[in-house]
C-alpha cells in the first residue's frame, strides 16, 4: 500500500470510496462526498491524501484550514473513508499516520470529529472547552502540537455547510 496526494484522475474513485464508506457508518450525512468537492473547488484542501494498492485507491482522507476559537493554524481531518473491503486492514491509520506527520509540521494541532474510541490510539481527545455546537463533547476531539489546550469553537471551512 502506497499514501500519496490525490491527483485529479482519482476523483472518481475517491468519490466512491467515501460514498461506500459512509454507508457503514450510522452517523454519516451522506453530505461526505460533496463536502470534499466544495473544499476542493474552494481550493480548501490542505492536504488530499489516497491510499492505493495495485494501482486502486483503497481510502481517502482529507484535511482542511480550521480555527479553535480565534485561533488559526489548524487543520482539521476529515472526511476519513477506507474502502469496505479493506476495512480493518490499517489503511486508515496509514492515512492518519502520514496526515498527523505532514500536519505537524505546519499547524499548531489537529482537529477532528469522530469516535473517540478509534482515534484516541492515535493521541486525540476531547477537551472541556473545544466545541461544536450540536456534538456531543466526547466527539470533539484533538492533538495540540504546542501542548496548548484547545480551547473555542472548532470552525470548520463553510463547505461543511455548518451554522457556524
């Protein structure tokens, strides 16, 4: 397995990896593949990162700017899809893995919304005060680079289509 930036003859696949993804997934909007889309017709995407076997793209995550409060300098992860097939297999902490490494280097943490069980194997947690207002707390997660605890609103990129 190969991680690699999307190139644009991916987009297809990507679109049906996230697609057959989401489906697995209870709290999925179904709205996954067109947040991806705005992002990258807004040119949002701070990283756009594949998961390819044999010439396939397996999994796909994506990363935006974001802001803790009035805070700049996050990115946030998201959406995160592996190809049901190849669940369970490490291809999406390969992808978190190579994220968090690229991101580190250039933001002052990482930001995410998700289940708290599976992403805390990779240093995220929930903090008091980090929200998204309509979330439950526990899913409003994140890793400071600067061990600075996060402390606002999580403010997605307007392609999340959030009230924010």
């Amino acid at each position: 397995m190969k991680i690699r930036n999307e190139k644009t003859a991916d987009i297809p696949a990507i679109e049906q990896v996230i697609t057959d993804a989401m489906r697995l997934l209870a709290q999925a909007t179904g709205t996954e593949v067109a947040i991806v889309a705005r992002l990258r017709e807004a040119n949002a995407l701070s990283l756009s990162l594949v998961a390819e076997e044999g010439g396939d793209v397996i999994g796909y995550l994506a990363v935006s700017s974001a802001q803790v409060g009035k805070q700049d300098g996050w990115g946030l992860i998201g959406p995160v899809a592996v190809a049901p097939a190849h669940r369970l297999n490490g291809v999406g902490s390969a992808l978190m893995c190579e994220a968090l490494h690229r991101l580190r280097e250039t933001s002052r943490g990482a930001a995410l919304v998700g289940d708290p069980i599976y992403y805390a194997r990779f240093g995220f947690r929930a903090y008091p005060g980090l929200v998204v207002p309509g979330c439950p707390p526990e899913v409003v997660q994140a890793i400071p680079f600067d061990g600075a605890e996060p402390c606002g609103e999580l403010i997605h990129h307007p392609a999340f289509g959030l009230d924010q």
